[in-house]
C-alpha cells in the first residue's frame, strides 16, 4: 500500500506542502510509493493578503490546475476532528462525514480572525475570507444602490491598526467610490475612523515608520481614536470602550489572528495565539509523524526570541520545507532544519502611497509611490504560484532565494 500524506488546508502553506512533496518524492524516485491528499473547504488557493483591495477579482487559483497533472488528491470539505493517537482525521463534506487515515500529518489550517466577546460582533464585517470580503463588497453595493443615503452610511469604522487595518482604512474610500462609478452615482467624500486600543497607531514599527504611517492617515483625513476597543456594534454604529458612540452602517474588525482550532487536538506547547510549538524540523515533540506550517506553527527564526509571524511569506516556505521534511521522514531520509530568518513587511496605503520595512526593527525602507509599486509587485506576482506546473513543482524546493520575497 502507498504511504499516505495528508495536509489539511490549501492555503499557501498547504500548497506549497502538496508541491513540495511531490517533487521530493520524485527526487527519491518514490512517486508510485506516496498518496498526498489535501482537505480543503472549497477548491480555491486564496491570495489572502488582497482581500481588502478595491476589486476582489483574480484573488483566487484554482488548485486542481496545479494539483490534477501532480496526482495530488484534493478533498472539499472541513477537518473537524483529529486524533493523533490512532492518526484519523474526521472531514466533513457534503456527502457526509469522512474518516481519513494517515502516515504523515501536515497540518496547515491557517488562522482565523480573533473573536470579541461584544454585544452584536456579529454585525460587523472582515476581509479575513474571501467570503468575508464579498459579503463587505456586496454589503457597499447594496448601499450604493441608495447612494449612501442614511445616518452612518457614509461612516465606516475600522478596529484595529494592524497591517490589515492601515489597508483597510486607506483603501476602503477607493473601494466604495469605485462601486458608486460602477452604479452611475458620482464619488462622495467618506469619512473613515480608525479606533485603536494602543496609545500610538502602528507602535510596533520603527519610530520613523510610525511616524510616516501617522503622517499618510492624516494627509488622507482619516480620523484616529486610540486608547479604545470596541464595546459593542449594531446596525446604527459602533460603541466604544470609553463611551462614545459612531453612527455607521459599516463597521470593519481587522483585530488580529488566532490559530486554527484544530491546533487543540495536539496536546502540546502552544503560544498566546494558539499556534504550535516545533522543532527546527517543523516537528511536534509529541508526534514526530506530525508537521505544522503556516500560520498554525511557531517557529524560532533566530536566537533572539523571534519567531515566524503569521504571514504569507513565512507561510510559503514552511509549507516547502514541511512538504520536503514529510517526504523524507516517510521514507527514511535526513530532514532539513528550516532557515528562513528575512523579514519585510509592506503595506499599501492607497492611492500613491505604500510602505516598506525591513527588519525585526521594521525599519522603514521605501515609502510613498515607491513603496506602493514594491507591495503592488509583491502580492499581485511574486507570491503567486508559477502559471506553469512544472516550474511552480521546481519552486517548491526548500531553499532560501537569493532575493528574499517580501512579506505582506
């Protein structure tokens, strides 16, 4: 019988997994002797750092394109119980329920938007899925189609600053203009508040970058409301934590990421955010059949304390050092230690203007048309997957490039 890979998510770290495994296999010249199969919830690689982007067109590659011609099995549904004693995971599909055995387990379910504890959280919106995001685009054109009219419908309010919000909050006027054109209705001058728990917008960036992200907000009139969280959300607008109250029809929650539920199946170390602590292999110390990757695993980077963070560059390469780790263990091979250290963060600010860090530091880099024409290459080609199988298969190899891929 073949030996049997499983890896549950196709996001960019189980792609990467699923191709990277393929090419090991076929490096051993085990190919006939290896199944590798991949739960996903729908059959689409999202490019999820795009999500909040004017147009949601493009933002999804259709995995059988990649998979079909490799022999990657691709299943749709959602893995819902696993249990690494007896190596069963538990899919649901449409057709019912799946029990799926394995040898190797690589676990790569991603992350998901963190819950509030609030009254009417529900209300709000996110551009965490792309489900997420088309229900906020649907929800803009439902309200162009009335131009905006109402209390609070020309009001949108973004909870947090992260890289995610900044997007968001610069972006989203474009956004909701650009369907009013579509709509025949003329461009109107929205107000956009961004609320912030932190007593500084973007404090986890260098001073200089802080300071050019808190400059960009202002020259695009964009109000700031720190040292507040939101305390509760309904169809009139949002409540904050220090009394006030905002008049909006669209309230956006970018407030941070969590690990995948199915991390809790593993009882092992884990970190504030859920996700699971491995080795340099990308190993659980308790099952060493078992490989996290993507924004499920904890990686130390350095001997600093860092470690990877949840983002799409991180998430590609250890999704080619799993997949190449997984191969190698199944059939009896030295596993490569994961060295992937760089670190760049770059943030669109809308229109004409983007910014670049580099460093733990995040020390800015670029900034203005400059750092905006660096993410535009970034998430629109280079974390794409190759449009030819063959050298996307070739770019799978775990390696560190010459010319790092910046993170988004």
């Amino acid at each position: 019988m073949k030996k049997q890979l499983l890896i549950i998510g196709g996001g960019f770290a189980g792609f990467w997994s699923a191709l990277s495994a393929v090419r090991q296999s076929q490096e051993l010249k085990k190919e006939d002797e290896l199944e590798v199969t991949v739960v996903n919830i729908n059959e689409y690689l999202t490019i999820r750092p795009r999500l909040y982007e004017v147009s949601l067109e493009g933002l999804r590659v259709g995995l059988n394109k990649y998979f079909k011609p490799l022999n990657i099995k691709l299943i749709i549904g959602k893995a819902e119980i696993i249990n690494p004693e007896k190596n069963l995971v538990t899919v649901a599909t449409e057709n019912g329920s799946r029990m799926l055995t394995y040898d190797y387990l690589i676990l790569s379910s991603g992350s998901v938007l963190k819950a509030i504890n609030i009254p009417g959280i529900e209300k709000t919106f996110n551009v965490d899925t792309f489900n997420g995001a088309k229900k906020l685009e649907d929800h803009l054109k439902q309200l162009a189609r009335k131009n905006f009219t109402g209390d609070g419908a020309t009001t949108f309010v973004i909870a947090g600053s992260g890289l995610t919000g900044l997007e968001v909050a610069t972006v989203i006027k474009e956004k909701a203009n650009k369907i009013l054109v579509d709509h025949a209705q003329k461009p109107i001058d929205f107000k956009v508040v961004l609320i912030e728990k932190a007593q500084k917008v973007g404090n986890y960036y260098s001073t200089e970058a802080q300071d050019y992200v808190i400059e960009t907000l202002n020259a695009k009139d964009i109000m700031v409301i720190t040292g507040v969280t939101l305390d509760g959300v309904s169809l009139k607008g949002a409540k904050l934590s220090d009394g006030q109250f905002i008049a909006s029809q669209t309230v956006i929650s970018t407030v941070g990421l969590v690990a995948s539920s199915l991390s809790s199946f593993f009882k092992c170390e884990k970190d504030k955010q859920g996700r699971l602590h491995v080795n340099e292999y990308l190993q659980l110390k308790e099952h060493d059949n078992v490989l996290a990757a993507g924004d499920v695993a904890n990686v130390p980077v350095d001997d600093k304390g860092n470690s990877s963070i949840m983002a799409c560059q991180f998430s590609m390469f250890l999704g080619k050092w799993a997949g190449y780790n997984a191969v190698n263990g199944l059939f009896g091979q030295a596993l490569k230690p994961y060295n992937y250290t760089d670190y760049v963060t770059c943030v669109d600010l809308g229109q004409q203007d983007g910014m670049v860090t580099t460093g733990w530091e995040r020390t800015l880099l670029s900034s203005g048309i400059e750092g905006k024409t660096i993410k535009m290459e970034v998430t629109t080609k280079l974390i794409y997957p190759a449009d030819d199988v063959q050298t996307a298969l070739e770019d799978s190899f775990p390696e560190v490039p010459n010319v790092s891929q910046s993170a988004v």
